[in-house]
C-alpha cells in the first residue's frame, strides 16, 4: 500500500553470448532491497539532504584528504634492530576514492622511499574484498590493512579533520607515533660527532642576498695641504651594502703629475678609530682560544673562551655613520663626505627618511672659460666649412642633419617639397608678367625657382635659381657669426621674398602646400587656425561686425565656403 513505483529490476543478461545471472546485486521490485540484500557502494556520495547535485568528479576535483600514518616491518638477522618504524603519509583522492601512500625520504636510510602504494582504489581485507575503501573508512588512531600491510593512522590535516566532521564523522584524538629504536640509535651517534661548545656562528647570508651587487657611492675630499708638497684630493668612496665594506678610489685629473694608482683604499672594513700601531696577522681573531696545557707526551689542548676575556672588540663604519658633511677617518687620514649619487639618495630617504641632500661646497667653482672668438669668413668656400677649419687642427666636414633628412626625404607620395606661385615684383611690364614656381624643399631647407615659359614673351623660361639655401638679404657678407637662411616657415601666401637682388611675392601654392601647413600647424603660424581665430577677437567690437556682415553677404546660402575672388 502506498507505493508508486513498481518496476522490477533485470537479474538476467547476455554476456558474450551466455546467458548469465547479472543482477544479484540490484534491488527488488520498485527499488527496495531483498530481504538480507546489501547494496555495495560505489564510491564516495554527499550525505543525504546536504551539499550540491554535482558530481564527486567535479565537486572534488583537485581535493585530496591527508592524513598521518606508520606501519611497523619486522627487520630479521639485522643485529642493530629488530623492528623498524616507517612513516608515512595516506592520500584519499574525493574525486575517484584512490588511496596513494607516499613515504618521505630520509637520509641514509639505506632503504628505498617515496611512493609507497600508487595512487589506485585499494579493497577491503577479507572477506570484504569485493569492495574498496571510501571515505567512511578513514578516521584517526585507527588500524587499515592496506594490502595485507597494517597502517595506523596518527594524526590528519586541518583540511581533513573539517571536511570529515562536516560529513558526520567524529573524529578521535590523535595519537603518537612509538619510537624507533634504530633512529633513536642513529641520532645518538651524530649527536655525538658534534663538539660540546661549537663555534659561534654569523650569518651574513641573508644580508648578502637581499644587498648584493648594491652600492652605495659618495664623493669626498681630502685637504692634504698641510703636507709637502700636498694639494687637495678628490676622491669616491663605494659602500658595499653586502657586507658593509669600504672601498675608496681616487680621482685623478688630466696633467696632475700623479700616478694613476688602482686604489686609494683596497675593499675592507674601515675601523673608526685606526690604531696607534697596525695589528699582527692572527692578532684579531672572530674566536678566543684559552692554551690549557701543552706536553710533549699528551699534546695540546685548547678550550674555546665563551666569556671573550681576551677579545678585541672594534667598532667599524656602518651606512648610519655616513652624512653628506660628516668626515670619515681613513686610517687618520681626514676626509669629508661631499655629495652621493642618486641611488645612495633613495637609499637614505627610503630607510632613514633623511630628505636634505645638499653638497657641501669645498672649493671654488670652476673659472669661466675665455671666450674663444672665430675669425670673420674670408669668402673661400661656404661659411660652415670655413668655420670646421677653425674648430680644430684637423679639419672636418661640415655635418648636416641626417635624422631631418631621413624625416623629410620623400617617401611615397610625401613629396615633402612646398611649391609656390610667384611673380616678380617690379616695374618693367615684361619681368611683371613672368610666372615663377618657387619650391621648397623640407630635407635640408634648401629653394630653387623655376620659370614657366610663356608663348611669344621673349623670355626664355625654365630653370631660373640652381637648388641651393638662399641667405636673407641685408646681411654683411664678411662677419663671424653664421649666416640666416630663409626657412619653411618664411614662405606663405602673401610674403615677399629676395633671392639675389630678386624680389618675388607668392600668389598662390599648391594643394599639397596647404594640407602640409595645416597638418603642422605648430611650425607655420601663418595656417594655425587658433592664432587666427585669437587675431579675430582681438579686433575691435565694431570692426568685428563688419566683418560678420561682410560673411553673411559673401556666403547667402550659408554653406560655409567663401570664393577666394571676394577677399580680392
């Protein structure tokens, strides 16, 4: 009564082409189990009610429960030991319920370690070994016979114990692992190897890590006047932050009458206060050692002196003793710190917040140079080539700005040449009618002008200026200083321009001249829309109107262009 579902199970099958029973493990009718059936599980599921639909594969993936474990081997015919403590560690991977056993290795065991039991599904001892373990068998301070192999389960991670008492699971306390007798034995003898008062240890490995190849650099002075023959002497001092030693090079200038000698100071510690009289090698030693005895019979003995009755102790230089304006004693020798470099700077603000790095001003600044003036151009060659020749014995070659070339040349359709119309600007009829196109080439600021010929003028037209950079007029010919040339930006609609005695005025200009000036707006103020547009409102109230009036009657149809021949 009350059962909805009855469907019966299939209990027989072919296999291979034999009739076989299949379903001794599958439940009765409508799903309920057979009297005295029990259904094997297959592998790890959420408690029920609780937790995702996902599967274990995806809801576990990457999860594996740890826990700590031994088992106890019997070692026969060995004299050291009867038995042998081997530790290891269980993985239960949640995803598929396999079972790694890895050991850790240890040194000198002489026996093979690591991956004890592969990672795999591992059954159940007898008779149960028609079944694995799952997670339900696991737990701590409890026995598992992993193939016939006995494993007692000591302790778990936090992971574990968690994820066990949130499935329902109590978890026992955790228990000790016994004691090896052959390890046991083992420690003894190496505890026994080591001195009874081992040497002091420093370590300086962590400072040598985290400062190597650092340095600190200051720039000093040392006035050695006092002396014979004596002068001021500039030196670097290098900090080496690694091991805090000093190292001091000495700045020789051209035509001192110095030897240029590798060191003024080789890299070691600098005491501060330098002894009256240099130590003996051995004298100072990082250890003091007491002579007990000395016999011909027994030897010698020595005992390390833990009070350090006989040491010396010396205070050295340190990165907090060294201060733009401080002085440091070079083995009495009196030099004071000057100036650092940028990184000794950070160095300072980062660790001692020290922010005034001023220098301290030991001499006089350098005298200025005598001015050097260059002869007037004598008219032999150009005034740049003149001008190299005065420069030095050897004379070189005037250089020309190769990068501008390489910007400028032409490439592709970028002709990178500003052409222009012109007329020659003067009183006789015939020369007024000439037409000129004066162009401009922007890879080395050079002009020619070539004439178009007209039918029945009586002037021959074609080249009329040679390719060449033209001087502006009104310059003396024979001076010092170099010439002015005529620029880019001294060509535009409307200027007036001298080529030899030859004055021109530009009409018009082609249409690659105009979209180039617009485009570079910066370099030619003559098409910049901004200072145009500023010129405008600079104008007087009144005159603006008019000039708005005049737009409105030469654009009626408002399409924003006005005829050039309204501005004429």
């Amino acid at each position: 009564m009350g059962k909805e579902r009855f469907h019966k199970s299939q209990h027989f099958d072919y296999s291979n082409g034999v009739p076989m029973l299949v379903g001794s493990a599958k439940p009765g009718i409508g799903g309920e189990l057979l009297v005295g059936q029990k259904i094997k599980p297959k592998y790890s599921v959420y408690p029920k009610g609780q937790g995702s639909d996902l599967p274990s594969w995806v809801a576990f993936d990457k999860q594996a429960l740890c826990f700590e474990a031994y088992c106890q081997e019997a070692v026969p015919e060995a004299r050291d030991e009867t038995y042998r403590i081997r530790k290891c560690k269980i993985y239960f991977y949640l995803e598929d319920d396999t079972i790694q056993v890895v050991e850790p290795e240890y040194k000198n065991s002489g026996i093979p370690q690591g991956t004890f039991i592969h990672r795999q599904r591992i059954p159940l001892p007898p008779p149960n070994d028609d079944e694995f373990y799952n997670i339900f068998h696991f737990n701590v301070n409890q026995q598992m016979e992993l193939y016939s192999r006995t494993f007692t389960v000591t302790n778990c991670d936090s992971f574990t114990r968690n994820f066990l008492t949130k499935l329902g699971v109590r978890v026992n306390n955790c228990t000790s692992v016994p004691d090896d007798p052959y390890s046991d034995l083992r420690e003894q003898t190496e505890k026994n190897m080591k001195p009874l008062r081992p040497y002091e240890r420093h370590d300086t490995l962590k400072q040598f890590l985290d400062h190597d190849r650092k340095v600190l650099r200051f720039y000093c002075f040392w006035d050695d006047t006092e002396s014979l023959f004596g002068d001021p002497r500039e030196l670097i001092l290098h900090y080496f932050l690694a091991d805090d030693t000093i190292e001091i090079q000495e700045i020789i200038s051209p035509n001192s009458g110095r030897d240029a000698v590798p060191k003024f100071l080789r890299r070691s510690k600098l005491p501060k206060r330098a002894p009256a009289q240099m130590k003996q090698p051995g004298e100072i030693t990082d250890r003091t050692v007491l002579n007990v005895f000395a016999s011909t019979s027994q030897g010698k003995r020595y005992i390390l002196d833990n009070l350090k009755t006989g040491a010396v102790h010396e205070e050295f230089y340190k990165d907090c003793d060294l201060t733009l304006g401080g002085e440091v004693n070079v083995w009495g020798r009196r030099v004071i710190i000057t100036d650092c470099d940028d990184f000794t700077k950070d160095y300072y603000r980062s660790k001692y917040g020290i922010e005034d790095f001023t220098p301290v001003q030991y001499k006089a600044p350098p005298a200025p140079k005598p001015p050097r003036p260059v002869p007037p151009y004598n008219g032999f060659g150009s005034e740049e080539d003149s001008l190299s020749s005065c420069q030095g014995l050897l004379p070189k070659p005037p250089q020309k700005d190769f990068r501008k070339f390489m910007e400028k040349d032409r490439c592709g359709l970028d002709s990178n040449v500003l052409n222009f119309r012109a007329k020659m600007v003067t009183t006789d009829p015939v020369d007024s009618d000439r037409v000129f196109i004066i162009s401009f080439y922007l890879c080395d600021d050079s002009i020619s002008v070539f004439e178009h010929p007209q039918r029945n003028s009586g002037v021959l037209g074609g080249k009329f200026l040679e390719r060449g950079r033209v001087k502006k007029p009104g310059q003396e010919l024979f001076k010092s200083e170099l010439s002015e040339y005529f620029t880019a930006q001294d060509l535009y609609v409307g200027a007036t321009l001298c080529f030899n005695n030859k004055h021109f005025q530009l009409l018009d200009a082609d249409e690659y001249t105009f979209n180039y000036m617009e485009q570079h707006a910066v370099e030619f103020p003559k098409a910049n829309v901004g200072n145009i547009l500023s010129k405008l409102r600079s104008i007087a109230e009144e005159k603006q109107s008019e000039i708005r009036k005049f737009l409105t009657l030469s654009d009626p149809r408002n399409t924003g262009f006005i005829p050039y021949e309204s501005f004429r």
